[in-house]
C-alpha cells in the first residue's frame, strides 16, 4: 500500500506536474487568445441586479468649431480604444479616442471615393477596418484604421440590385452584414466584401422584415439579432438564417432601430426611436427595465438611432437629433 | 286524367307571384344608401397587399375593385367576407383598392386607399392596427401636444422620411420603386442642416443660393418650415403656428392624395378640401395623375392667389377661395390666374398671352375640366426646387427661386411662347 506520509516525489514526477500546469495554462489562456476575449475581464466578471441599469458617464458631440450634427451611427474599435461615430448631418466620419476627445474626422460631402452623403451606421472589423454604410450614395465604403479607403460594395459589386444599405455590422471573422431596404433582407459580405448569403425578406411574417434599422452578431451563440423596425419588433436569426424567435411589438416598441447583444451581462439593449430610450432584456430575453428618456439633459435622448459597446463596458447610443454620442456603464 | 289550367287561371298565378316577389323584394331589408363603410386595415407585404372594411348590414356581396392608376378599375374579388388578400401585385408598385358592399339594389363604397407593397403604409387605417398609435403618441408621459412622443414634428417626421424606413426620402426629394430610387414629384427638401429648434420652435433659415456650391446637393428654396403660416405669400390668415409637415399632411391618414389634410385651414368653409390624385409608378419614375383640388388646396394658407382666368388684366378685388376674403396686400394687384385651362387657343386672336397647344416641356396639370388644367403644382414643386438657380424678387421683398420648375423665366415662356 501507498505510504503517503513518506512518499516523496521523484525528479521526474515533479517535472511531468509541472510540464501539466504549464500546458493546461497554455491551453486556458491560448483559447483566450483565440477568441478575443480578455481572460481579465471575464474572469473579474461582475453580476449585476436584475433591475440595474447603466448610467451616463460622459458625451461625445465633436468640438466647439466642428461639432457633430445628426449622429445616426456609432462604433468602438476595441483594439485601438476609439470611438467611430456616423456625423451623419456633416457627411462626415469621427473619429475620438476613449474619453470622448476628437482624434480627427475624415471623409466629406460628396459622391467621390472617400466622400460621403448621410452615412447611417459603422462597424469596425476584428482588424479595426471602419466599415461605413453611405446611405444616398447607396454603398459601403469600407476603410482601414487610418481613413484610406479599401474598397467598396455598391450595386454593381453587391450580388444584385437594387443596393440599398442602411445599417452594418459584422462577426469576429469580419464578415459583414448588412441590412438591405432595397430588398428588405440582411445580406453577407466576406471581409473583402464578396457576396456570401442573404437572411430573411420583405414582409410582416415570422422571418420577413421591413426595413431593418438595427442588427448585431452575437459571435458566442451563432445569433443574428434583427431590428425589424417598420414591423415594431426585434428578430433573432441563426447566422445561417434560420428564424429562432422574436420579441414582439406588445413589449411595447414604438420604433425599434439600434440593437446590441452584451454576452457579459447577457443583456439585449434595444434603441427605441421613437420612445427615446434604451429598452433591456435579461436572461431569456425578458424585460427588465428602459433607460434614456426624452431630452437633452444629462442620460437623456431625442431620436437615438444606434448602439455599440466596447470592451471595458462602455455602451455608446447614437443621439441623433441631440447631435451627440452618450456614453453609459455600470 | 291530368288537370288543366285555363288561360285566365294561369295568368292569375302569374300576377300573384310577381305581386308576391315584388313586395318581398321591397319589403326585404337593404343596404342603407347614407351608411358609410371604411377600410379597417392595409397590410403590405411581399407581393401581397391584404385590406380588411367594415361590414356593411343587409350587404350581400363585396365588390374589390383595384387600379393602379385611379382611372381604370378591374374587379379583383366579390365574395362576402369582409377582408381580401391579393397576392396579385408587385412590390413598389403603388395599387388603389375600393370595395363596394351591394345587395343588387344599392350599393355604397368605401374611399379609395392606397397600398405599397412590401410596406404597410403606418398613415391611417388604424383601427385594427392601433399598435401604431405607439409609433407616435404616449398616454402618460407625452412631450408634446396631443400626446405626441415629441415636441418636435418634422424631426419626428424626418426619422422615418429621410429614406431610412420609408419608401419616400423627403430629404432627398426620392422615391423607392422597382427599378431603384428616383426622384420623387414634390422635389427635396434637403438636408435641413440649419435645422435648430427649441421646444416649441422649429426653425429653418431660408436657402440662399450664391453660385457657388454643387446645386444639385441641395435645393434653392424649400417650403419653409417653421415659418409661422400667416407670414407665407398671398396670405390673409390669423394663423401664428409654425409650418410642419403635419400642416400639410394628415399623419392619421385622408382620402386625399398624399394624405394631404382635408381641414387646411377651412373655417368659413362649407365642404372639405379634396384633393384627388394619383400616384402612378413604373420601374424609374412616378408620373401623377393629377385630377383636382391642388389649387383648393394650396389656397389654404396662399389664398390670395386663388384668381380666376383673366386675373392678370385686371387689379383684384377678391379671392376665389372660399371662406377668405382678399388680403390688403394683394388689393388690386394683377396675379397670374390658376384652374385655367389649356385650350387650343388661335394664336392671332389671343397674341397678347401667347398660350400655345401645347407646352414646350410638359409639366403637371389637372384633368378635371376635360382638357389639362393649369394649378399651382404646374409651376411649383412642393416640397423644394433644385431645377430652379436664380433668385428673383418676392413679396417679402426678398429674394428666392420660390419652388419654381424651371430656372429663370423658362418656366413663363415654357407657354407663353413670345
């Protein structure tokens, strides 16, 4: 039998334990890695009550001489703490590092390549390319972290017309997806932008959608969430397209556009235009509280439009008519 | 052995049984001719159009009739449910339904209603679709009058307007169709970048073109939001609220065309205004089918203009609007007459005004009288111009290209070919 008082490890032994620790952190940390995740923050995730919700932190709204005007769209690029927001009123793209401050704005009024007219929405690629949707000219521009242009998916590129993007966002492979009112579908787009596959259609039936003013890949469940906004309600699809389920207009939307999924908190935030406010569903996608309300004080909205988050928490909205970002955390 | 009937006998079943089914006929219970009937719902979707009515008592049958132009109707359906789906349509094309509800004897109709499928048109029609109330009013924590979720009409408006969720882009004066996005008739209205309102203003500095940026970005003159309604030309009203789209425009829906109000400022009046028109779309453009009312209709705020043929020979002493009498600053001023029609004038006998056969470009006119009638929407846009580039002088004294068709004096010669 086994003398474990006396039992003494040999050489090798204590190697072989050590060479085991040593991989299986290799393992942890290298799917951390992987995955983009911060092993820190996950590990230090922090629960919230059910009814808590994010209060204001501070506002983004340009500067004194070159303010934002009618902010439709936002976007954090995580790996170069930025903030990427749609001047949509100055045809202009903003750029501010992460207190809010303005890097540098590029782009202009204009049809040209680089130019713009009304971008409605950003996203920003797990390379920190800034994907653009320049609604009137009817295209996508999509750029690297500098503001050079790297291509772009109009009609003739787009896998069929009529091309009319509103809103884009993409997974953790760079993929885009990309709401479409000219065919009332989400269209996919590799990361150089060629055409891979479609979700949904036009129309008010399970699946269906009408103009779609709000989506988000939720990379950990394979889900695409869908703000099926002229239908009052939100969708939620496999990335294959497959209808899952929907939160309908009983839950009381009035015009639901931005829309974000927080895997941390396992919270749905959901722009309301119209009711200028931030609804928040919980686990199993239940109601838990709104935050926001009509104004332009400090928390306040008047017509939000979109939403994003970044990877310390922060939660951005679109504040358009207040020509501003908002900035919320825990 | 049978039994025979003489002639007297038959004729006298004969008489009885057209006595008997011509009371019963009159006896049985009928439609109401002053009943009223409406459309309870109009839901598009991908090539599917669905309407729903009211029921109509003692109807034995529904009539659907649908055009797409508002001239030619075809029956589409006669049953006697009180909704029907037709799958028969293409998206962005615009269809007009009316249903009448007969019992062979009389019958009645609904108003005409339009349909946009794949969209379900949010502007009226409520009543079995009353979730879109939410899209606009709050009950207990309203900002704005009447409920209304804010203060702020056209921003409101605008959400949905600037092309994002609608297949009309006020702000680009474009129109979604199966061919693409086009323009649209009203013109633009730009990006009303100016646009700075507290909350109980809205305020749009005037457009002022100087030469010198790309005019094809934006329009030289808009219909001027926000400017209080008695203050617009040619009028002679008390009304200090401020123009919003909703001064035009009924959000809850008309029976006019575009929903444009049918209570435009109509105290004084007997009737309401009917505007009738058609919007008729193809693969890349929109072309209206103007019928009547446009220049009812804009005389509701401008109603000084609203003059007879003739109008510009002679200083004028009265409006034709009804309800309003002419305004001081109007008082024996020659104005160009409206609601006149284009006939085949001799071009001796009528060389003082030059009007022609036809117009050198065709621009929009009513059918009303039979032959194309002149109205205000002939010479104006109504929403903004980008065609227009040089200002001329105005009432106000001011300068602006006032929502003209055409640049300069094109427009004038476009009939009076001098």
């Amino acid at each position: 039998m086994l003398d474990i008082k006396n039992y003494k490890l040999q050489k090798s032994q204590v190697t072989i334990i050590v060479l085991i620790l040593i991989i299986t952190a290799l393992i942890v940390f290298g799917y951390f890695y992987l995955m983009k995740v911060s092993p820190i923050s996950t590990m230090n995730f922090t629960s919230l009550e059910d009814q808590e919700m994010p209060t204001q932190k501070f506002v983004i709204n340009g500067t004194d001489k070159e303010p934002l005007n009618k902010v439709l769209g936002v976007a954090a690029d995580n790996d170069n703490k930025r903030v990427i927001v749609a001047d949509s009123g100055n045809s202009r793209i903003g750029i501010f590092d992460a207190n809010g401050k303005l890097i540098k704005y590029f782009g202009k009024p204009g049809k040209g390549d680089g130019d713009f007219n009304y971008p409605t929405s950003v996203a920003v690629s797990p390379d920190s390319d800034i994907y653009v949707v320049d609604f009137n000219n009817r295209r996508i521009q999509v750029f690297d972290q500098d503001g050079k242009l790297r291509f772009k998916i109009s009609e003739e590129n787009s896998g069929g017309g009529p091309f009319i993007p509103v809103v884009v966002t993409c997974d953790e492979e760079g993929n885009l997806y990309v709401s479409d009112i000219g065919k009332q579908q989400v269209r996919i787009f590799d990361s150089q932008g060629k055409p891979k596959g479609t979700i949904g259609q036009g129309g008010n039936q399970d699946g269906q959608i009408s103009y779609a003013n709000g989506l988000y890949v939720d990379n950990r469940n394979g889900w695409l969430y869908v703000a099926d906004s002229n239908n009052g309600r939100v969708q939620v699809f496999t990335l294959a397209g497959k209808f899952l389920k929907k939160l309908d207009r009983n839950l009381g939307f009035a015009l639901p556009r931005g829309i974000i999924y927080d895997n941390n908190h396992e919270r749905l935030y959901v722009v309301d235009t119209l009711l200028h406010q931030v609804k928040v569903f919980g686990a199993g996608l239940k109601p838990i509280g709104v935050f926001g309300g009509q104004g332009n004080g400090a928390g306040q909205f008047s017509f939000p439009n979109a939403m994003a988050e970044d990877d310390r928490g922060n939660l951005y909205v679109a504040d358009r008519e207040n020509n501003r970002v908002v900035v919320y955390g825990y | 052995m049978g039994v025979k009937f003489g002639t007297k006998t038959i004729l006298a079943f004969v008489l009885a049984g057209t006595i008997f089914f011509g009371l019963n006929a009159v006896a049985h219970a009928a439609v109401d001719p002053e009943a009223t009937m409406e459309f309870t719902a109009v839901e598009g979707s991908s090539g599917r159009v669905q309407i729903r009515w009211t029921p109509v008592q003692d109807a034995t049958a529904y009539y659907v009739y649908k055009s797409t132009d508002g001239v030619n109707w075809n029956i589409t359906n006669v049953g006697n449910a009180q909704s029907y789906q037709d799958n028969s349509v293409t998206d962005y094309v615009n269809y007009y339904y009316k249903v009448q509800a007969t019992d062979y004897i009389t019958s009645i109709y609904t108003p005409t209603v339009p349909a946009y499928p794949p969209d379900t048109n949010v502007h009226g029609n409520y009543a079995e679709n009353t979730s879109l109330c939410a899209g606009c009013h709050l009950t207990h924590s309203a900002s704005g009058e009447k409920l209304k979720v804010a203060t702020t009409i056209v921003n409101l408006c605008i959400t949905c307007h600037d092309g994002t969720q609608s297949k009309y882009n006020s702000l680009t004066g474009e129109v979604r169709l199966s061919g693409g996005i086009y323009p649209a008739p009203a013109g633009p209205f730009g990006n009303l970048k100016e646009l700075d309102y507290d909350s109980a203003v809205q305020v749009v500095a005037g457009y002022t073109y100087d030469g010198s940026q790309e005019p094809s970005n934006l329009p030289t003159s808009i219909h001027n939001l926000g400017e209080i309604v008695a203050t617009a030309p040619g009028s002679n009203t008390a009304y200090v609220s401020t123009m919003n789209c909703t001064t035009c425009h009924n959000p809850h829906g008309s029976t006019n065309y575009r929903i444009l109000r049918d209570d435009l400022f109509t105290a004084g009046r007997s009737t309401p205004i009917i505007v009738e028109a058609y919007a008729v779309t193809g693969a890349t453009s929109e072309n209206i089918n103007y019928v009547k009312g446009n220049v009812d209709f804009c005389s509701g705020c401008h109603s000084d203009f609203h003059q007879p043929s003739g109008s510009g020979g002679v200083g004028a002493d009265k409006t034709q609007q009804e309800g309003f009498n002419l305004s001081a600053a109007s008082a024996g001023k020659r104005m160009h007459s409206v609601d006149m029609r284009l006939t085949a004038y001799d071009f001796n006998e009528n060389l003082r005004y030059g009007v022609p056969l036809t117009m050198l470009s065709p621009l929009p006119t009513e059918s009303w009288a039979g032959t194309p009638t002149v109205a205000c929407m002939t010479c104006h846009y109504a929403h903004g111009t980008k065609e227009a580039l040089t200002p001329n002088p105005v009432r106000n004294g001011g300068q602006s290209t006032a929502l003209k068709r055409m640049d300069k004096m094109k427009l004038c010669r476009n009939c009076h070919q001098k």
